[in-house]
C-alpha cells in the first residue's frame, strides 16, 4: 500500500502543519497535485497514481515530480537566462525578450530514468519508483536551436550544460546535465513556459525548462538560468558518476565503475497497463484492457496483449491522438473464458523493430526499466481482488538517525529502499560526502539500524 501525498499532508496537518500557499504569478504558480504516490515530501517527489495513464495528455495535477534539490523561489522580474561559453555573442534574456520568440508546441512524453527502479531484483538505492514517474505533455516553448543561433556557437562547441535556480544542500554537487551539441540544435528540443496550456508550474520548472524530447528527464533541467556552451564534456557528478547506464547486460548485484558506463539519453519502448490494476476483481462478462505505450521518438506500431500468461497474443487496438515523442493510448476488449484468475501481459513495438523484453536486464542504478507489464486480475463472483500489504510502520529513530538523516529530507526516501547492509553503508558514506553530520562513532549504530528496519525484504 502506498502512502499517498494526501494522506501523509493530513497527518501533518494533524500536528499542526500547513502546506504552502499558492505562489503569485510573479514567482510561479505551484501546481495542486491530487492523489499522487508520495515518494519524498522534502524535497517533493510524487509519481502518479495508475489512472494518470487514462488519457492522452496528462493532466497537471495528476504529473509526476521530481525533485533533486528544493524547489526555488524565483522572482520573473529579476530572472534572467544567461547564453555564454563557446558563442560569438554571450546573451542575457529576460522572460519577456524570450516570449517575443516565435513559439512551438510539442507534445512529448517526460519519464525519469529511474521510474522502475522499486521493481527491480535485487533492489538498488534510491527513490523506489514503479511506475508513474512519467507523464505527456503539451509544452510550449522556443526552439533553443534559435536561441543558439542568436548568440553564434562557435565551431569549437562540443557540449550544452543546462544549470537552474535550484541550489545545492550541504556539500551536495549541483544539478548540472548536459546534452551534445548536436542535439541541442536540433529543433525538436525547446525552452518551454507553458504546459498543457497553462503557465509552467513551479514544481515543474517556473519560469523556463529545457524540453528533450525522447530522453529521459535528468536532460530535461528546470528552473533553467544559464546556459553554457563548452568546448569538453561535462565533468559535474550528474553527467560523470550519477545518470549512467552500462550500456549492456551486467550480473545482477554487481558493481560497475561509473567511468565504464554511459550517460543516460533515449527512452525505451515501454507501455503500461491502467485497467484493470493489479489484484482487480472483475465479472465474468467482457472486459476493457486498456493503458498507453511510449519510445524514444520512434513511433509505437503496435501493442499486444496476452490474457493467458504469454502463451497468445493479441493486437490492442491503438488510438488516433499521436505524435512522434507523445504516447498512444491503446485498450483490447476481453471475454474471460470462465471464472479464475489470469495474468494479463501488456508489450509494445516501435517502427524500428524494438520491442520489451520479457526479463530486464539489471543495472546498479536502476535506470530505464522497461520489461513488459503484466497485472493479475480475479473473474467472476469469486474473486475478491488480491489484498493489499499494509504498509509497515515507522520505528523510532535513534538520536544518531534523527541527527545525520533528518534534515535535508524526511524518513520517506529512506523507509522504501530494501538495501544490504553494504549498500547501506555506501549511502551512509555517499550523504556524509554530501554534508550529512555523521559522527565516527555513530555509523556503525546508523548502518546497523537502517539495514534492520530497511533491509532486503519481499516488494509489497
């Protein structure tokens, strides 16, 4: 059972907490977010529920949020988007200069890298995202192509590193991505200010954000400030340690150097299935299948569904609203055979031939999971749905805990992981790099009591 941001805002309100009033325009708009999974709530990271997958576009207050750092304060009289580096004239844009621009609406799908990363075996740290850590679309922009094109990049240009508003905590790095030249300028990326129609919310990067279409969202920085064309490759801990992919099959649970992996860039072929939910009871009588299915930019040709465990497939049929970054929504109408339960599998094909593979291949960061989806639904009069898991309760922290670990961030992030004790002690060393205040003394009680209550356990 998940912990849904609604319910954990009451308890606080219990306590006498109050959620942050809504920004002015001048400073972003923060978005209302409804029923969303709640993975961190300082800083805020929420993944969408399973009927976010619904509809074609996502609606605001159902997208995903993810969030490194705090989520800035800024002021759009003051704000300014700085071009420099390897260009022939360095601009500073105000909002303003930057609406006169001829806009561009793109529809595209934004997904973290790390959205799956709660259902890979053996577990890897970080946030456990399943499966609503993405989202479609509208965003309206400039092509930053153009923007390029006005401040000259020089020929010596190798790479564009996006920096934002948001600011480091502790001796925490700062959120610095960057992306090839080559793919900066093409026109399909942009600097976008609206979403879905409506100003971009400050959650999702007030006043100005890139837009990567068919990458994953480490690319796509928020509360965009400068911008800087280099001559080398970024050397930030985001680009060269955190963000990377072997780029092929790895024994599961072993470690890989991150000099030897790759940056993390495309999506993967990948469809979800919405309804019915895992552990759903449903008459024995026709039923819906339906969810939506996504790639890099290479567009889904086709979605498959299996009722029988994969023994048959069938093609779903695929809606009319597409474009080439967005998702298809798909849906396949059932008649259960007879009473009893059934697996259902749902798996995509793009135009290039890609399809989900059946096994995921592991990685030690968790990134870019994509194996076909399958749910387990009860037919007929019968079946009462699979019940679902409590969730366990907190323990009480330890003084040692409460000092090093609560400070930045809530008990949240760290109650979902399912760590070894020597994953653990690698988080341990990783926060204290980043400025947690862990005493000597106390590590060994820190490491001991977080692999007790957070250790290796069954997925709920």
């Amino acid at each position: 059972m998940h912990t849904t941001r609604r319910s954990f805002l009451s308890l606080l309100a219990a306590s006498g907490f109050a959620p942050p009033l809504p920004l002015s325009a001048a400073t972003g708009v923060m978005a209302a977010k409804r029923d969303m999974i709640l993975r961190s709530h300082r800083p805020e990271d929420l993944e969408m529920p399973m009927d976010g997958f619904s509809s074609w576009l996502t609606p605001i207050d159902k997208f995903f949020v993810r969030t490194h750092l705090y989520v800035p304060k800024v002021d759009l009289a003051s704000w300014r988007l700085s071009v420099e580096g390897e260009v022939d004239k360095p601009l500073t844009l105000t909002f303003t200069d930057i609406e006169k621009l001829a806009r561009v609406d793109s529809v595209a799908v934004l997904e973290c890298a790390g959205n799956g990363r709660g259902l890979y075996e053996p577990p890897v740290p970080g946030l456990q995202w399943e499966y609503g850590a993405v989202g479609n679309a509208r965003w309206t922009g400039v092509h930053l192509a153009g923007v390029l094109r006005m401040a000259g990049v020089k020929s010596s240009a190798r790479e564009l590193i996006f920096d934002g508003a948001d600011v480091p905590m502790g001796t925490m790095p700062d959120f610095q991505r960057g992306i090839p030249i080559d793919r900066a300028l093409m026109n399909d990326v942009l600097l976008a200010f609206r979403m879905n129609g409506e100003p971009l919310p400050i959650q999702h990067g007030f006043p100005l954000r890139a837009v990567v279409p068919g990458w994953s969202s480490d690319s796509w920085t928020k509360w965009l400030t400068r911008i800087t064309v280099s001559a080398t490759e970024n050397t930030n801990f985001f680009m060269k340690t955190a963000y990377r992919h072997p780029g092929k099959p790895v024994a599961p649970g072993s470690a890989v150097d991150a000099a030897a992996m790759n940056p993390v860039t495309s999506l993967r072929v990948k469809s979800v299935i919405a309804s019915p939910v895992n552990g759903a009871a449903v008459p024995l009588r026709p039923v819906r299948i339906a969810g939506v299915a996504w790639s890099n930019g290479s567009p889904v040709t086709e979605v498959q569904v299996s009722t029988d465990g994969g023994r048959v497939w069938h093609q779903a049929r695929l809606g009319n609203d597409q474009a080439k970054f967005a998702w298809r929504v798909w849906e396949y109408t059932w008649t259960p055979p007879a009473e009893g339960f059934y697996s259902i599998l749902a798996r995509a094909k793009d135009l290039s031939g890609d399809i989900q593979p059946l096994v995921q291949e592991w990685n030690p960061s968790g990134y870019l999971y994509n194996v076909v989806h399958s749910v387990g639904v009860r037919v007929g009069a019968a079946g009462q749905g699979i019940p679902a898991s409590a969730a366990p309760a907190s323990p009480d922290l330890p003084q040692s805990v409460k000092s090093a670990c609560i400070g930045c961030h809530e008990i949240d992030p760290i109650a979902q992981q399912r760590l070894t004790r020597g994953q653990w002690d690698k988080e341990v060393d990783k926060m204290t790099r980043w400025g947690a205040q862990v005493k000597p003394q106390d590590k060994e009680e820190i490491v001991r009591f977080l692999f007790d209550h957070f250790g290796p356990r069954p997925r709920r």
